[in-house]
C-alpha cells in the first residue's frame, strides 16, 4: 500500500515537470491550475488513507496481537497528548523557521549547495529519531513494522505535506507549484521505483540495505554537484 501511495504521489510530481520541460509555451497560470488541483486530490488520497487505516481496514495496520505481548501501560491521556503535541508543535515552527535561515549562511561557509543541505543534511539530521527506531524494530526481526516508519514518513511529505504547502501558498495568493524541475524529481521517481523494486516480497538482506544505500549516495552525491537555482 504505502509503494503504491508513493507511485501515486511520484506521479504527481513527475507530470508538472515533464510538461514545464516539454512545452515551453506552457504558462505559469495554466501549471499553478495544475499544481492546485492535483493537490486537492493528493489530499483526498491521504483522507482515504487515514480513513482506511483508521476505520474500515484497521486490523491490517495493527497486526495481529500475540498472546504473550503484556498490555502496554498508558503514559499520557488524550488530552495530555494533545496539548504536548500543540507544544511540540509550536517548538518545531520556531526551530525550523531558525533552521532555514541559516541555511544560506552554512551553504556559503561550507561552500556547497543549499539545495544539498536542504535535501540531505536537513533530513538526516531531523529524521534521526525515526531511523533510530526503524533499525531497532529491524533488528528485532520486525521487518514490515520497520519498513512501515520508513515509508510511512515519505508517504506523509508526498500526500499531505507538499499539497498542503501548494494549497496554502494558493490562499496566500502565492505561485507554488508541483514543478520542482526535471533533475529533482528525476530523484524522487527513482528513489521510489527502488525502494518499491527492493521492498515488493517484504524479505530483507544484507545485500537489499547495500543496494539502497548505494542509491541514497548516489542521489546524494547528485545533490552535491547540482547547482542551485537563482530563485532560491
């Protein structure tokens, strides 16, 4: 499910680069048209999604419950959790809105492009908690829960981040579109048809990690030597 939900969103971004790159007439009006209505529908799908997994297939995210699994201890109430996740919430906008400002600055210290550090070190650096916990679960011979944080992630940015940006760019009365240029998403189709390739019988080895790490330098290492645009 979560490969094919990152076809989909793929193709989302595929389509608005191909059609920048192979008509030039096209207009700004016409793409951000496309952009916002492809959004709309991104949008949609992670409803679906969330209504899927949460009401009418929700045995299939939960799993089944072994007998000897003991019942797991309640830490926080519901609106505990709330009111910590509003917090948390509010922290990571202010950090992030101080991290993207000193992107420029480290770009130019370090004498690489920002888009490197906005596509490779940014992630890996805020998503550490999460791979942490996907190669604990993995280690524990959990490998669909493990694959399951991995992708879950991407498939959270693809349906629900990135149309989410483009729909409140549009209320701002901002151009923001689903054209992030042949080269990036270039990257993105590939690092899906991969992960989707190496992931399709649920089984994993040694030689599947290398092969995906070997992609992700590769990619990274793309990153490194593109230059970056004017606009950004």
């Amino acid at each position: 499910t979560n490969t094919g939900l990152l076809m989909v969103s793929t193709m989302a971004l595929l389509l608005p680069a191909a059609l920048d790159a192979s008509d030039a007439a096209q207009s700004e009006a016409s793409m951000l048209s496309f952009s916002r209505f492809t959004a709309i529908l991104l949008l949609l799908v992670y409803g679906l999604l969330l209504y899927f997994q949460i009401k009418t297939h929700r045995h299939l995210v939960e799993g089944e419950e072994d007998d000897d699994d003991e019942e797991e201890e309640t830490i926080l109430t519901l609106k505990e959790a709330i009111i910590w996740l509003a917090i948390d919430t509010v922290l990571i906008s202010v950090f992030s809105e101080l991290l993207v400002g000193s992107v420029e600055g480290s770009a130019e210290a370090w004498g690489i492009p920002k888009v490197f550090i906005g596509m490779v070190v940014i992630p890996i650096v805020g998503n550490a908690a999460e791979h942490a916990s996907a190669v604990l679960v993995a280690m524990k011979g959990k490998v669909e829960l493990a694959l399951g944080i991995a992708i879950g992630s991407a498939v959270q940015i693809a349906l629900l981040g990135v149309p989410i940006a483009v729909v409140c760019a549009w209320m701002m009365n901002k151009p923001l579109s689903l054209d992030f240029h042949v080269f990036e998403t270039a990257s993105v189709l590939s690092s899906t048809l991969a992960v989707g390739f190496l992931v399709s019988d649920g089984e994993a080895n040694y030689l599947k990690g290398a092969m995906l790490v070997v992609a992700y330098i590769i990619v990274s290492a793309g990153f490194f030597v593109h230059k970056d645009d004017e606009g950004l």
